[in-house]
C-alpha cells in the first residue's frame, strides 16, 4: 500500500457531508485510462487493488476493481460520520436498510454502504488516516451529489432526519440536492445518486467522453447549481459533468 499521506488540502466533514467517491469497475487499467484523460487525474497505489485518483497531489478519488462480476459498475458517493456504527442504527430505524455493516478499512477509516428506503445506495465514510478529498469543487473535481428520486417528499424526510446539520445547521452549504427520477431520467430508472465532476467546458468534455468510448446518457441540461449533462465512462459507471 502506497503511504497514507493526507493532502495539504484535506478538510475535515462533518457528518452527513459527501466526503468520498468511488468507481467499482470491471477493470481498473482501463478507467485509469479514461479518466486520466477527461479530467487530467494521475494515480497511486492505495489498498487492496484499488487505486487513488490524484488531481496534483490531492487525493479526489478511488478506482476500484469489482471482486464480483453480479456487482454494478457504479460511483458511490459517500457521506462522512463520526461514528458509522451510530449512523447504521438510525438509518435502520428511519426504514432504510445496511447492504455492508461498518467495516475497518485498514488505518484509513471505517466504511459501509447504506441504501434508503426507496433503494439508493450510499457510503458512509468514519475517518481514520484518510479523511476525504484533498479538494473538491475544483475543474476535475467531486462537485455535487444528486438523488434521483421517486418520492422527493419521503426523501427529505430521510436525508433531512438523518443529516440535518449537515443541511439546514448553521453555515451549512450542502454539495446535495435532490430531484424527481423522470426529470432526467425515465420513470423506470431505479433511484440513484449520481457524483457530479466539475468541468469548465461542458460541450468539450463530452466530446472527450465520446471519444474515449464513453456516452452521453441525458444531454446538456440546466439547473439551479449549473449546467449538467449525465454520462457513462466506457465500462459503464454513470456520473454527470457539471459547469458552473
């Protein structure tokens, strides 16, 4: 394992803020390769097989390889807390379920993966040595996490309950929303979150994204937090590009 060095960027997220995105991907060589390319990121060996994503020497996000080929190829979008244990209890009793009960993660933290009542799946990230991006909200960077969403209603009752510092507390600045599923995608699309990257071209990018292979699942289209055009990487992973 490469030496856990956290970046002189690195904040610390309090709870309930997305802190981390990863790629579980059939092979990882090949998303090294494209994602290198549309967002200029490098990278270091980190645990297991999976790989760091650096943006300079700023940690933004992992490549991972799937261990089961049944498993989606996915971005998963994590949000931090203090205590994934605590978290998995009460997301239980809000009536959503743990797909991974809280897991240590070698020295870097302790992880799990959650999926809300309606079955949106989502980390949780307990920091140890790895606290979460080195930067974020930066071309090349995590900028936003949308829910795509069913049941907007029962969705801020969930998220608002189980993060609510995190988005109404004071100075909160949430880089979360939510909208209804057939607003982008079509009404049978389960629901999702989707990890926004920033770019400052959007139409440049996705003629990058098409040219390595990858496509556009839903065009260009606007937003109060920006321009936002949904894709897919060329093994399959969803994300958006967003410009603001």
């Amino acid at each position: 394992m490469a030496e856990n060095r956290a970046s002189a960027n690195e904040e610390t997220y309090g709870e309930g803020v997305p802190c981390w995105v990863d790629a579980q991907l059939p092979d990882v060589e090949a998303g090294k390769r494209f994602y290198g390319e549309l967002f200029g990121w490098t990278f270091q060996e980190a645990y297991g097989s999976s790989v760091w994503a650096l943006l300079g020497e700023d940690r933004v996000a992992a490549l991972a390889p799937k261990t089961d080929g049944r498993m989606p190829t996915v971005w998963t979008v994590s949000f931090a807390t203090p205590d994934a244990a605590a978290l998995a209890r009460r997301i239980t009793a809000a009536g959503g379920r743990m797909i991974t009960d809280p897991y240590p993660a070698g020295g870097l933290g302790t992880a799990a993966l959650a999926a809300d009542p309606e079955g949106a799946v989502f980390g949780l990230w307990q920091p140890g040595g790895h606290r979460g991006f080195g930067r974020r909200r930066a071309p090349g960077t995590f900028v936003w996490a949308e829910l795509y969403t069913r049941d907007t209603a029962a969705a801020n009752t969930f998220y608002g309950d189980l993060f609510h510092d995190a988005l109404f507390g004071p100075g909160a600045a949430p880089d979360f929303g939510r909208a209804e599923v057939t607003e982008v995608f079509p009404a049978e699309m389960p629901p999702h979150f989707v990890a926004h990257f920033r770019v400052t071209g959007l139409d440049d990018a996705l003629g990058t994204v098409r040219r390595l292979g990858g496509r556009v699942q839903a065009p260009p289209f606007e937003t109060s937090y920006g321009r936002v055009a949904v894709v897919t990487d060329n093994q399959g992973a969803s994300f958006a590009l967003l410009q603001r």
